[in-house]
C-alpha cells in the first residue's frame, strides 16, 4: 500500500489508473484501465469523490 499524499490546490496530481466506468463498461464490453496520464498536458480532468455514495444509510 502507498502511502497517502496530501496535496494542496495548485499541485499537480499524482498518477494513478482504475477500470472504466463509462460508455461500454458492463454492458458485456471489456472494462479499460484509464491512467491519469494518458490525459496529462492533452484534456482537462475533474476528480470527484463521492464517499458513501450508493451505499444505504
């Protein structure tokens, strides 16, 4: 396990990949792994978390 960076408005996020959740995935289509840096210095990317979101309460 990696140990956690905390990181400030400004900084440049670190690189990281995670299956797609988007377009094809789970409708039977493999699932792709997106790296952060594919996107690097081409498109602008949000990061949002949502904790617990989807979970009962």
């Amino acid at each position: 396990m990696r140990p956690v960076q905390a990181l400030k408005v400004g900084d440049e996020a670190p690189d990281f990949e995670m299956p797609s959740t988007g377009e094809t995935a789970g409708k039977g289509q493999e699932r792709k792994t997106i790296r952060l840096s594919d996107y690097r210095g081409k498109k602008n990317v949000v990061l949002a978390f949502f904790p617990a979101a989807f979970t009962p309460v």
